[in-house]
C-alpha cells in the first residue's frame, strides 16, 4: 500500500522539481545581470586575466643610473647590466634628485647608484657596494632589478677572484669560481612566471564568485518582486523545499558544467599554463565544488535583500579568498583564525586542490583531504540552504496572507 504512494510522492517531487528548473532557466535568460555574470563574466574574465598574464615575466625593466665614479669598472658593471634581459638602462642622472622625479613619473622602475670610489676600492681588493633602489609597489620589477645587479655583481666578483688566483688550468678556475656548482630547476613552473602561478587559482575563484553573484542577483530579484509565492500555491501546506532547491540547483549545474569546463580545461591549454591533470579527476572534483558553490550562493542569498548588496559583498571578499586559499600566501604563514575562516569557502578546497592536480601533476589521492571536505560543504550547505529557502517562502506566505487579510477587512469596510 504504501509503494503507490511512495512513487506518486517521487513522481511530484521530480514534476515540481522540474517546473523550477523550467522557471529558474527562463529567469537566468531573461535577467540581463544574471546572464552577464553567468555567461559573459566566466567567458571574458579569463581570456582578460590570461592576456595581461601571458608574459609570464617581466622584461627589460627600465632602470636609471648614477654613475659617481665614470671608471671603466662602473661602465663594465652598466654594460653587463643592460645586456640582461630583465634590465635596460634607460635614463642617466647626476645626482639623486633628478633620479626620484624619473622614478615619480614612473619612466623607471630602480634606481642603481655606483659610488665614486667603486673602481679604486677594486684595485685596492677593498669591499665596494652598489645601491639598488626600487620600486616596491610591484613585486615582479623589484626582482628583476634586484637580482639582475645581484648577479652582474657576483659574476664580476668571481672574474676579479680567477685573476688573483693564478691558476694554470681552466679546471682549476671553474673550481676557483664555482666550488660548489647549483642548478636551479622551477618545478611544477618551468617559466618561473607569474601567470602559471596565480591564474589556475584565480579561474576556480572566478567560478565560485561568478556562482554567487548571479545567484543573489536571482534572490535579490525574487525578494523585491515576491516571486516566491508563484512557486508554491499558499493556500495547501508547503511541503517543497527540498524541490525548489534541487531545481533551481540543477539549472545552476548545467550552466556552470558548461563554464567549468571552459575555465579548468580550456583556458589552461589556450594559454600554455601548466594542464597536467587527467579529464576523469578533474571531473571527479569539480562535481563536489560546482554543488558546494551552488549551495553557498543559495545560502549566501538570504542576505541578500537588494540586488546591489551580493556585487558589494562579492567583491569585498574576492582578494581575501585569493590570500587565504594558500595560492599567493603560503598556508603555513596564515594564523590559525584565519585558516578556520577559511574553511567555510568552496574556493579553498577548490583552489588548492586543482592546483595540486593541474599544476604539480598529483592524483586524487594527494587530494583526498580536500576533496573529501568539498563533498562535507556540499551536504552542508544543501542543508542550510534548504532551512534558507524554507524560512523565505514561510516569510512570503505570512507576507501574502497578512495582505490578503488586510484586503478582506478593507472590502468589508467598504461593503458597511
């Protein structure tokens, strides 16, 4: 006896799921916000980001000089200096006035400054130093200044050391230069550039951001229209919460397999960042961090009362997940607090563990913990974001019957 019922009961849920999934399809199509953040935003930000980033590194860094010395030394040092492919020499100064007005107006980026007794402090064997200045603010220009001077420096000090030695071989002067000889080999970024290191977690940021928005923007819409009371009759007792967020979900899902795959898989190869991961693992863990995303933005709807207010919040947060992820800060150097905090994003999870795949070539294994934990957010986060939508379509209902209340006491008034 109760089969029938069960199967009627199944048959329903799947029927009224569906006709949620229909009416939350048409709304992200007909929402010009929703579709943008949806379509446009996933399409666009990665080939923006991955363009500006597709350098890798940066090249002939323009650098301004002060040469006190005019030796042939401080010449020989400006030479091997601007024969760098990270450095030129782009501009003279006389002193160091003149030096920091080319550098306020941005021309150059350092700043080196040869002291007057650079040569004779050599002949004398006397320790000498050259001041490099740079401009902090962008951390790619300060290294390829810095360690450019670094090495012209040790490669000088190094030639002056096998002409004191006196040795008779060549042998003998790589082992006077070079004692101990180091390789230095980037793994897992052989271009040692900035983009192979950054984007791939920068593009699963981008789809959990992109989810939340056009799902709030969806929320914000519905709550300013009361769109909730079409999606269950008032006048039988709700019993669809679960319907609504499974359809809505499902509508959410097939848009973003279609986005996630353009981010994780295509993005990557059009650009040469590094795609060392195989199809079946990155499948296997963007199904969990496609849900839990969904589910988040359905929760993070309830705050959302305007649609304005989920653009302000988004953006807020973007660059704090971005740190807290571990991508551009190390985990290690995050307080304990923070990494809690951090624990209730799908990005972290998300990022690390791509990254682990696509970039450092490792298997599902090496990423079980957080794996697992994308598949803890997601159960969740479905839980609160079906109590979510319980508490709104409960609130709209209220809302519905206190009008249709008021307007039955209004038409007996009038009818006296």
């Amino acid at each position: 006896m109760r089969s029938p019922g069960l199967l009627q009961t199944i048959i329903e849920g799947i029927h009224d799921a569906c006709l949620v999934w229909r009416e939350e399809f048409r709304q992200v199509f007909k929402d010009e916000g929703v579709l943008m953040f949806f379509l446009l935003v996933p399409l666009a930000y990665p080939l923006l980001y991955s363009w500006i980033y597709n350098n890798e590194t940066v090249e002939e860094v323009p650098v301004v000089v002060i040469d006190d010395s005019h030796s042939f030394a401080s010449r020989e040092f400006i030479r091997k200096c601007d024969a760098s492919s990270e450095v030129r020499i782009a501009y003279y100064a006389s002193d160091m006035d003149e030096a920091k007005m080319l550098m306020g107006r941005q021309v150059a980026k350092a700043i080196y400054r040869i002291p007057a007794d650079f040569q004779t402090r050599i002949m004398r064997l006397e320790p000498t130093a050259v001041s490099v200045y740079c401009d902090m603010s962008l951390m790619l220009t300060y290294k390829a200044a810095y360690q450019t001077a670094l090495a012209v420096s040790q490669q000088m000090g190094a030639t002056i050391r096998l002409k004191l030695a006196g040795n008779y071989t060549h042998r003998d002067d790589q082992i006077q230069a070079q004692p101990l000889q180091c390789e230095a080999v980037p793994i897992f970024n052989p271009s040692a550039g900035y983009g192979s290191a950054i984007l791939p977690a920068v593009l699963m940021l981008i789809l959990q951001q992109t989810l939340v928005l056009g799902i709030g923007l969806s929320a914000g819409t519905a709550r300013e229209s009361n769109r909730f009371r079409d999606l269950v009759p008032i006048q039988k007792h709700y019993h669809g919460t679960f319907r609504i967020v499974l359809g809505k979900s499902l509508c959410y899902f097939m848009v973003y397999a279609i986005m996630g795959t353009w981010l994780t898989v295509i993005v990557p190869r059009l650009f040469n960042f590094p795609h060392l991961a195989h199809w079946q693992d990155l499948l296997i863990l963007m199904f969990p961090y496609t849900l839990a995303c969904i589910f988040f933005g359905i929760t993070v709807s309830c705050l959302v009362r305007y649609r304005e207010n989920v653009m302000l919040l988004v953006v807020f947060v973007s660059v704090p997940l971005l740190f807290l992820s571990g991508a551009s800060w190390p985990q290690s150097n995050i307080p304990g607090i923070w990494q809690g905090v951090s624990w209730l994003f799908p990005s972290t999870f998300g990022i690390r563990a791509y990254v682990r795949l696509n970039t450092m070539g490792g298997t599902l294994a090496d990423v079980f913990f957080e794996y697992r934990m994308l598949w803890l957010q997601m159960c969740a986060y479905f839980l609160v974001a079906c109590l979510v939508y319980r508490y709104q379509i409960i609130l709209a209902r209220r809302h519905a019957l206190e009008r249709l209340e008021f307007l039955k006491r209004k038409r007996a008034h009038r009818m006296r």
